[in-house]
C-alpha cells in the first residue's frame, strides 16, 4: 500500500512535465520573476557587478515555455547548485578532518581515513553506499520536480525559484518525515523582508561556495593550480568527474 501510495503522489505531480500551449506560453504563466524582477535581485546582490548576462540566458526561451518560464527554470538551478555547494564546501571541509567513528558496513569496516582526502574517500566507499546516497538524492529530485506531489506548482509554472516542496503529502500517505527546510517551524512567521534579506544572502554564500568547492577539486587534482591552497590540498591520482572509476568503467581502463 505504501508504494502505491507513493506512486499516487508522483503522478499527481506530473502536470509539472506537461508542455504549455503553443503560441501561448508566457501568457499561461505567472511568476513572481520577470526579467525585471531578476535585475532588481541581480543589483541587491553585487551592486558592483550588477545585472550581468553576457550569454542573454533571460531572454531565452527554453523548450518554447517563455521567457518567465525559462528564468524560473535558470534561478531554480542556481539555488539549487548554491546549496548543493555549500553542502559540498562543509562537507570537504569536515571529512578532512574528521569521520564517522562507527562502522560504515554491517560487515564492520570503518569509514574511509581521513589522510586519504575527500576524493579518494568517495572512491574507497562500497558500491552499494554510494548507490544509495545517488538513489536518495534522485527521489528528493523527483519530488522536486513533481512538486511534492502536487501540493506546490513547478518551478517555471509559478512556484517561487528555490523554494522546495514539504514533504507533508508523504507524511499523510507514508509516513513521518521531516521536512528539508524548517522542520520545527522555527521560521514560519518570518517577515517578507528578512527573507528576501535571507535570499540574497543565500545566493551570495551559493556563488562564493561554488568558487570554493572548484578551488579545492582542483588544488587537489592540478597541483599548484591553487596558490592559496598550497599546503592544504591534498592530492589526487583519480578522475573527479568519473564518481564510479573505482568500481566500474563503461569505456575501458
């Protein structure tokens, strides 16, 4: 019952996939960011920098949904990579120093050392872990998309950029879960104000923690390629975009 009750809530959500009429896209879709509205954002966060989009990415159209549409689509990515990163940047920076003191399999093998670095800490993880922790990172994608299943709009359909579905649907077919963002409903009556404050500052930390997250990737693989880091990367022998090169390849040694 319980996976029916999942797939019930999946495709309740697939609207989200559905396209918008053609020849009639934009007027289908309301959105709180308009290309304006992303220059107002774009001068909050760097008055130096400002408005900057050299690759004219607002006025584009992707997959003949309007431009609203395809900036919903542009700001949901980068808050999602800016969170994703900043995990990323934490992460490295806890792993290099510290593990898990229990064991990571039940046949009671410990977790990677820490003098390994980050990188050859994934690559030294069973198989079977890191599938599960990809298989979990897909299902939250999937509810993502499918907007919590369809308790929340799509993301170019007017939901706002970022802002992530509750898993309160799951909660009352499934079972209890907690939700990603504010589980205990600390931040529920927070004023518009403080978290647009919130936002900016939040996508400020996302950009310097992409930057961050490169830096240490390629100190580690390209010595010397960060002078900064000089002393602390740690080097790595592995390929950093093939994640299962210890396990398997489908191109050969």
């Amino acid at each position: 019952m319980k996976y029916a009750a999942i797939i019930s809530l999946l495709a309740s959500g697939a609207a989200a996939f559905s396209p918008a009429p053609a020849g009639n896209s934009e007027s289908k879709v309301v959105l709180a960011d308009s290309k304006s509205d992303l220059t107002a954002l774009a001068d909050a966060a760097n008055p130096v920098v400002k408005y900057y989009d050299p690759l004219s990415l607002a006025d584009a159209d992707f997959w003949g949904q309007g431009t609203d549409a395809t900036i919903g689509f542009l700001r949901h990515a980068e808050i999602k990579h800016s969170r994703v990163a900043m995990a990323a940047f934490v992460g490295y920076c806890v792993q290099s120093n510290y593990h898990f003191p229990w064991a990571q399999t039940l046949a009671g093998a410990p977790h990677p050392a820490v003098a390994l670095g980050p990188e050859a800490q994934w690559d030294a993880t069973p198989a079977n872990a890191k599938w599960q922790i990809l298989t979990v990172i897909g299902l939250l994608e999937i509810w993502d998309e499918c907007g919590g299943g369809g308790s929340m709009p799509h993301y170019m359909r007017g939901r706002q950029p970022g802002k992530y579905p509750t898993f309160e649907n799951f909660r009352n077919e499934v079972h209890f879960v907690l939700d990603l963002y504010d589980p205990f409903g600390l931040f529920k009556n927070m004023k518009d104000e403080q978290k647009e404050r919130r936002l900016v500052m939040e996508i400020n930390n996302g950009r310097l923690a992409m930057l961050g997250i490169f830096g240490f990737l390629s100190a580690d693989k390209v010595e010397g390629s960060v002078p900064l880091l000089k002393g602390i990367a740690k080097q790595y022998d592995g390929d950093i975009m093939a994640p299962f090169s210890a396990d398997f390849t489908l191109f050969g040694s």
